[in-house]
C-alpha cells in the first residue's frame, strides 16, 4: 500500500521535525495514541495506539525508527509492528519539511506491507481513513506547536 500526501503548517520546520521525534508530543497528537515513550533498550520511540477499526481495536505498540535524517529538512522513518493478533504492518516513510512564506509544507511518502487480518485494510476505503487520521495528527500537532494546545 502506498500514501503519499502533504499538510501545511504554521509552525517553523525546525518545530515540526523536532516534534516528529519527541514521544511526549506523538502522545499528545496521535489519534487514539495511549502512550509513547523512548525505549532506551531498542534506540528508537514506542506508541500505543488503539485503533477504532472493529476486529483490529488494539491496544497495538508501533515501534517507530529513525532510519535517516537531515535536521530540519528531511526524515525517513520505519514503523512497525509484529505479532500474531492483527497482523504485521511495517513501513517507510520520507517526510520532507520545506519553508514557506507563512510556514511550512510537509510532504509524505509512505510505503506499507500489510499481512494478516490487516492486510484486509489494503483498499481505498482503509487509505482514505488512513489519510484522515495522519490529517489530523498534522492538525494536532500544529495546534499543539503553535498555540500550546494538545487537543486530540
């Protein structure tokens, strides 16, 4: 599966991609993200997300990696997770964080390899919910950036 997207932001770049790796804010932004913590033992970020897809509800831990990254211009991080209930998902995805003359474009592209159950969400409308709920982390973590808030 394949998502690929862009999200404009108020908040300065440097903002944004220090936040795409700080745990308490993914927290505070993530729909349904019940926590989100560095594990020092694996060297990368944890969250716990529960999703509202019946049958594949979670709690679900996504171990997020930093695979590259050229501060504050550009990340490439894999995310995933195994196991026997659900299914496995794992992807990589290239965020791209370019100034604007009021703030900052993000770009995305993602590439996903679904098994299991979950590989059933491999269709147009699973992406579209998929598109919806990363649009409305970009929104929170904005809001969060810009005003304080951490509205989910």
């Amino acid at each position: 599966m394949k998502l690929n997207g862009f999200y404009k932001f108020q908040a300065s770049k440097e903002q944004i991609f220090a936040a795409l790796l700080d745990p308490k804010q993914l927290e505070a932004t993530i729909p349904a993200c019940d926590s989100a913590w560095y594990s020092n033992t694996w060297g990368h970020i944890e969250v716990s997300i529960k999703t509202p897809v019946p049958g594949l509800e979670g709690p679900y831990v996504i171990s997020v990696k930093v695979l590259e990254k050229h501060e504050p211009d550009m990340l490439v991080l894999s995310a995933g997770r195994n196991g026997t209930i659900g299914g496995k998902v794992n992807t990589v995805t290239r965020i791209s964080l370019t100034d604007e003359a009021d703030g900052t474009m993000l770009t995305y592209e993602t590439t996903a390899e679904l098994s299991g159950p979950i590989a059933a969400a491999n269709n147009p409308l699973f992406q579209g919910i998929a598109k919806h709920s990363l649009k409305t982390f970009f929104k929170n973590l904005d809001a969060s950036l810009v005003q304080g808030s951490t509205v989910k």
